[in-house]
C-alpha cells in the first residue's frame, strides 16, 4: 500500500488503534529506502528511546504511527475489537496487530511483561518475538495482576515471521539468520505429553501438535513428552519452563496455545469475583505465553490454520538458542498454509478501499 494510503487509513484509525500520528513522518520518509517497511511504536514509556531511534533512524523502517496500548496494561482491551475472532482484543500490545491487519504497518514494536505481545500476536494469526534471551529488555520492572514481579522485554510483531526475525536482528545486533549459523547435532524439544493439557476447542494439544512433530521427523529433532498439566495457571507454567531447561530435559518448549481470548477470556482482575469471574477467564487458551518473558526466555508465536491459534517455541536464552528456535520457526511455518481469503482481506493490498472523494 502506499504511503498515502496508509496515512489516510491510519486517520481513520484516530482515537481507536492509532493514539497518533507521527508529526514528523513526511520529513523521516525522505532519507528512506525504496521498499521500506512501516511499523508502529506501542504507546508505553517503557521502551527505551535508543530501541526506538534503532529503527526510526534505519533507511529500512519508517515509524508511522503511535499504537494503542489496553488500560492501564491490562492483558484484555476492553476498547478494541480483535479483527479476526470479534472477541475483545487481547492486551496489552492491543493496537500494535490491528493496525498491521489494517494495512497501516508492516509491524509493530511492543512490550511484553506475561504475554503482552506473543498473545495478542497469536490471538491475531500474526507472528511474534521476545528478546528476553537476547536481553532486550523494556524499562523497569513492575507486579503483574497475580503479584509476581516482572521486567518486560521488547517483542516484535509482524505481517510475516521473516519481517519479525529481521527487525530482532536489527535491535539485538546479532546475526540470527540460521542458514549462518545452522544447528549441529540433535536438538532436544520438549512436547506436551498427551492428556495433560487439553485446548479450549476440547483437543489434546500432542494431538494437535502431532501431525508437525511428524513432518519434522527428517530434521535431527528428539522430541521429548513432558507432564505439562495446569499449564494453564502462570505459576505452574513458570515452573515447568524452570524445570525443562534447569534440568536439561530439553533444549526449547514447542506447544500449541490457543483459541487466544475466544471461548474465555484471560485476564486476573475478574478471577478475584467468584465463581461466576472464574468461569468468564477459564479456556483464555494462554498457556506457557504467559511465562516465557518471566523466565528470560527467546520466545517465538507461529500462527495457524486454526482461529487465533499457532505454535509457541520457548528456547533459553542466549544467541545460539534463539537462532536454533527461528531455524524452527521457520520450519514450522513452512508447514502451514494460511486460509487464502484471510491472507487477501488482511496480508495483501487486495481489498484495500479508497475513501469517497470530492473533485
């Protein structure tokens, strides 16, 4: 789309997914480059300016918009509709996927303290990444809604996962291209173990995962069946990614999370309102999302065929493991084959629709 047009769809967006505009876009698009990619800034002050600058002062990326963050950091944006699933928008990175889906921008730059980015990434069939491993980190540190202290690392959102790993690499300094640096030797994954976690569509999520576990039986990848049960509780899903990587059960964590925020919604505040607010956050699809920034981890989401759904690679942290967790990220999605009117009405400039103009 051009740079016009997404100006003016961004207007529209005013007061909604869009909070501003950048003053200055007119004047940063002169030094760019031909194919730059346009992203969005989400509008926290925990991200440090020099993060920032990284991309706004780079030929390849322009910064278009200031992107709407939920109330008060909340993990569901009561102001938003999610796009794809017509639930309210996952939080608190809520206005960052929008506006990528309305064809502002190429990808947004968030925060992400207990899934704030990789959740409503996910929830938005849109892929992600979290530095923590790489020690990109967001400014500070805060108490989530269940009283665990947290630093927030810097994540990507993106059109596709290529733009995402692009962008990491940009911030982080490194060289994650796995063709560079390709894995040697096995890699040990650990999988869910079948029947202990089931998904809120009523699936086993090794059942969900075992067609893909299958494919990737021609890579050198040893996967390993782990007691995943109540994953779904934060706690316990710190925990067992404490567990996997401090006793070298595995090298990364592959599950499959998800319908984000579509049958139950996952947000604390309403947990602490009895039976009927436990009832409303139960099946939010959340599960080892919530912890993977906690635990300092590379996190990578990978969407699927199935609505506000995809994988979820957790891999320690360090340089090495991130590259050998994007080499299966990219495996992954070459795996999947995304619906072809999604990938018209919201990846493409196919359905885009000019404005009623007066001449």
């Amino acid at each position: 789309m051009k740079l016009e047009d997404r100006i003016e769809v961004a207007k529209s967006e005013l007061g909604r997914s869009v909070v501003r505009i950048n003053p200055f876009l007119h004047q940063d698009a002169k030094s760019k480059a031909q194919d730059v990619l346009c992203f969005g800034v989400k509008n926290t002050n925990k991200i440090p300016m020099h993060v920032f600058n990284k991309l706004r002062f780079s030929r390849n990326y322009l910064w278009l918009t200031i992107d709407k963050m939920s109330d008060k950091g909340r993990s569901i944006d009561t102001d938003l509709v999610n796009p794809l699933t017509y639930r309210l928008m996952t939080g608190s990175t809520s206005g960052g996927p929008i506006n990528i889906l309305k064809g502002i921008n190429d990808f947004a730059l968030g925060t992400d303290g207990g899934g704030s980015v990789l959740g409503p990434a996910m929830s938005c069939q849109l892929p992600s990444i979290i530095g923590a491993g790489l020690n990109l980190f967001a400014k500070g540190e805060s108490i989530s809604t269940d009283n665990i202290k947290i630093r927030a690392s810097i994540g990507i959102i993106a059109k596709n996962l290529s733009i995402a790993i692009k962008v990491m690499a940009e911030l982080t300094g490194f060289d994650l291209t796995f063709k560079a640096n390709g894995s040697k030797g096995e890699v040990k994954v650990a999988v869910p173990k079948r029947e202990t976690v089931a998904t809120p569509d009523r699936q086993d999520m090794f059942d969900k995962l075992a067609p893909y576990l299958e494919a990737l039986k021609t890579y050198n990848y040893q996967f390993i069946e782990v007691d995943f049960s109540e994953i779904d509780k934060r706690e316990v899903a710190i925990r067992k990614i404490y567990e996997v990587f401090d006793q070298n059960i595995a090298d990364f964590i592959l599950t499959y999370e998800g319908p984000v925020d579509v049958f139950g919604y996952g947000e604390t505040i309403p947990q602490k309102f009895g039976k009927t607010g436990a009832l409303l956050t139960k099946n939010s699809g959340k599960y080892l999302l919530r912890a993977a920034n906690i635990c300092k981890t590379t996190a990578i989401t990978i969407p699927t065929d199935d609505i506000a759904s995809g994988f979820l690679i957790v891999a320690k942290s360090g340089v090495e493991n991130a590259v050998k967790a994007i080499e299966l990220a990219v495996k992954l999605e070459s795996l999947i084959q995304l619906p072809e009117v999604w990938v018209r009405y919201f990846l493409t400039e196919e359905r885009h629709c000019k404005g009623f103009e007066i001449k």
